[in-house]
C-alpha cells in the first residue's frame, strides 16, 4: 500500500506545481482537463484500487478521494483570483467596455440532467427515440398491464405512494391512483398507441417507499428502454446493454448478468456493474424479454411479435461514471458538490 499512497501524493504535488505555473484561461483548463478530467490523472489513480490487497483498498480510495477534493477546491480558487483581476486586465489593455458582452450563465445544469442528455444521446445512436408519459399513474398501467397480480407483495400499501383508494378519480376508472413505482408504466402506453417495430428509452422519475441510505432514495430517476419487432431475442437485449455499457463506462468495464423473476418479462435477469471506487458489484436494473401476457395487455399479438425491456437507475449509472459515492448526494443541493459538475 505504501508504493500505492506515494504514487498518489506524487499526482497531487505534480498538481500543485502545475496549477500554481497556470496563469491563463487556457493554462487553467488544460490542467483540469488533465488532473480532473474524466480520463484524468486522478482518475486515473482509482485503478491502484486493482492492485492493493481488499482490506487496504478503503484506505487508498479515501487517499484518492481527499487528493481529488484537495486539488478541485485548489482549482476553484486559482480560477476565482483569476477571474478578480481579469477588470484590471481588460482596462491595462484598452478592452472597450461598451461592446455588446455575452449574457452570463446563472448556475449549471444539475448533474442528472446532463447524465440523462448522456444517455438519450447514446441511445439515439443506436436508434432509439424518447417516450415520456405521467407520474401519476393508475393501477391498470402500472400493475395490471405488466402481468402483476392483484395478490403481488408490489401492489401492497406499504410499498407504493398510493393518492386515492379507490377508482372514483381514474380515468376510465382503472383503479386507484399512485405515484409510478417504474418507467415500465410508460412501456404500455407506447405499446397501446404505436404499433411495432417500437424502439424507445424512457428516462423519468418513479417513487417507491425504500430507505434511504448510500445506494437507495424514495424518488429517483430511471431509464427504461423496449424493442418490439419480429424475431426480437435475448441475444438482442445481452448485446445491447453491453453495447451500452462499454461505450458508456468504457470498454474495460467489467459487467454480469443474472437471472431473475419479473411479473412483466420471461426470461428475466439483473444487470451488474463492478465499482472500481468501492470494489463490488452494484446492480444496475433489470432486464428481460417482455412477457407475452404484457404484450395481450396492448393488443400485440405474441405469435407475431416479441420484445425485450429494461430498466436501470439513472443514479446509479451516475455514480459509477463519475465516481460519487452516496446517492443522497443527488438531492442535498450541496453547491460545493453542484459545482463539480
């Protein structure tokens, strides 16, 4: 462990000097660019995680995350002394202040937005489009129609935001209002109103009555995705989520699938990734061919066509990409954390 931790105080004392010979716009962000950058040196040092024996690897990641929190507030300060005397600059220059400027950016956008406008890219790519569909939801389309029987521990009170009891504020009066437990809610409106070949991501809120620790929040945000067509196979799903994930995480990123039970999909399986920063799996979603009664449920006949879904969290996907370690992170409006990204 001791090569391990000098390796990491090297990267930090290589940053310092660098960032304090940094005295232009463009030097600044060159070293961001290389220390904190997403391919940067300190990210880089999360692969002595591999190397060191189990019990020392929280010692070495707690080593790396402390050089990184060390060297971005270094960072932040070095580009607001700069930013203080950029007046002083533009008057010894003779800058004329009466050009039209440009507007300034009040704050950044928050970092699942842009994890979201990540994903619905990448999958645009691979020709997927996006469907949305409400919060709100009724039990028809989120239990019923996805092959979950009135008897399912899901359905219970205790594990949904139920907002009425019983139909009488329904639309077509198809049970009692909740708060959506998953995006697969919006699966069945796709299905009901286009016919296939469908290929959509849904990425939205859900809310499920869970406690709330490192890895687990009451509200948060998934992203769904369904493909029906003729002769759609598991094969079809395996090699889109690990499409998926090597050009998301990288192609080194290590993943499992194992299989599960779904109401809603037959086969079924749960997709994990490997957290280099913690050293374990953390599942991602689940996943699985769409179960035939699902697609009666919409009017799809399953002698034509199959499909396949899954459906990962957003946060999760968000903190193994950039390396955050508690998901309560996401909602504690925390500016020093806000402003990382």
């Amino acid at each position: 462990m001791a090569d391990a931790l000098a390796t990491i105080d090297d990267v930090l004392k290589q940053g310092e000097a660098a960032l304090a010979a940094s005295n232009s716009a463009d030097a600044l962000e060159q070293w961001r660019i290389k220390y904190l950058g997403t391919k940067g040196l300190v990210k880089g040092l999360m692969d002595l995680l591999r190397e060191v024996p189990r019990e020392q690897k929280p010692a070495v990641g707690q080593r790396v995350n402390a050089v990184r929190d060390q060297l971005t507030a270094a960072f932040e300060a070095k580009k607001q002394q700069a930013s203080a005397g950029g007046d002083a600059d533009r008057d010894a220059a003779g800058v004329d202040v009466t050009e039209p400027g440009l507007v300034p950016q009040m704050g950044n956008r928050h970092i699942l937005m842009k994890v979201i406008d990540e994903l619905t890219e990448l999958f645009g790519r691979m020709g997927f489009s996006v469907a949305t569909g409400p919060e709100v939801e009724d039990e028809f389309h989120n239990f019923v129609a996805l092959n979950i029987p009135e008897s399912h521990p899901a359905r219970d009170p205790l594990d949904n935001f139920y907002l009425q009891t019983d139909a009488s504020g329904s639309p077509g009066g198809k049970g009692p209002l909740l708060l959506r437990t998953q995006t697969s809610t919006v699966q069945i409106r796709v299905m009901q109103s286009q016919k296939p070949p469908i290929r959509v991501v849904i990425p939205g809120r859900v809310y499920r009555p869970d406690t709330v620790d490192q890895t687990h929040l009451f509200m948060f945000h998934q992203l769904e995705a369904l493909v029906v067509d003729r002769n759609v196979s598991m094969v079809d799903l395996k090699s889109t989520v690990m499409q998926f994930v090597k050009a998301y995480f990288g192609p080194e990123t290590r993943v499992r699938f194992r299989p599960s039970f779904f109401p809603f999909t037959e086969p079924s399986a749960e997709v994990d990734v490997w957290f280099e920063d913690r050293g374990k799996w953390i599942e991602l979603g689940g996943c699985g061919m769409v179960h035939p009664n699902v697609l009666k449920a919409c009017g799809i006949d399953p002698e034509q066509y199959s499909g396949w879904a899954f459906g990962f969290g957003i946060e999760r996907i968000a903190m193994r990409k950039y390396g955050i370690h508690d998901i309560r992170l996401f909602v504690e409006n925390d500016v020093r954390f806000l402003r990382q990204f």
